[in-house]
C-alpha cells in the first residue's frame, strides 16, 4: 500500500475510536457515580484539609466535566466532544507548525 493511503487509514481509525470514546463519556460518568469514584487529587485535598480554606478563583471552562444547566448525560457527552475537539485542534495546529519546522532543514 502507498504511504499516503496507510495515513488516511489511520486518521480514519482514530477518529473513529476517539468518536466511539466521545459517545461513551456519559456511560463512564454513570459507573464512575454508582461505584462512588473521586478525584485522586480532591481526595488528597480531603486528608489534608485543604478543601477547608479553598477558595476556587476559576471553576473551569467545563465543570464537573458537563455542560451547567443541561441533563447529565447530554452534558457530558457535550463536553466530551468540546474536550476532544479542543484538543484534537491543539495537537494538530502544533504538529503542523513542529512539521513546518523540519522541513526546510
């Protein structure tokens, strides 16, 4: 197979698998709230007392990993695809300017 075609093929895979992912943010989130599952770093924050005096100046772009104001699920799967996509664009624009960068040497 020519080279060109083997890349496709593998964007195509990809892309599939981070849909697929995407699709099942909100079955994760689901199982992560009936086994009671919590950040490493929250409770770390808990033992030490650190939630005692934290005051949150930025609660981030996507709290809670959903969307405030809509279901939970529809929520999650929205932020698993704002995440991915914000993500997917970083990786890409910085591959491109690192490929830019090798090829006039």
């Amino acid at each position: 197979m020519c080279g060109p075609l083997r890349v496709r093929d593998w964007r195509a895979t990809a892309a599939l698998v981070l849909l697929a992912l995407v699709v099942l943010a909100p079955v994760f989130g689901w199982a992560a709230g009936q086994v009671g599952y919590a950040e490493p770093l929250e409770n770390a924050a808990e033992a030490t007392g650190a939630t005692d005096d934290a005051d949150p100046v930025h609660t981030g772009l996507l709290p809670g990993y959903t969307v405030p104001g809509t279901p939970t699920a529809l929520g999650t799967l929205v932020a698993a695809l704002v995440g991915t996509a914000l993500t997917l664009a970083v990786a890409t624009g910085l591959g491109r300017v690192l490929a830019d960068g090798t090829d006039g040497d």
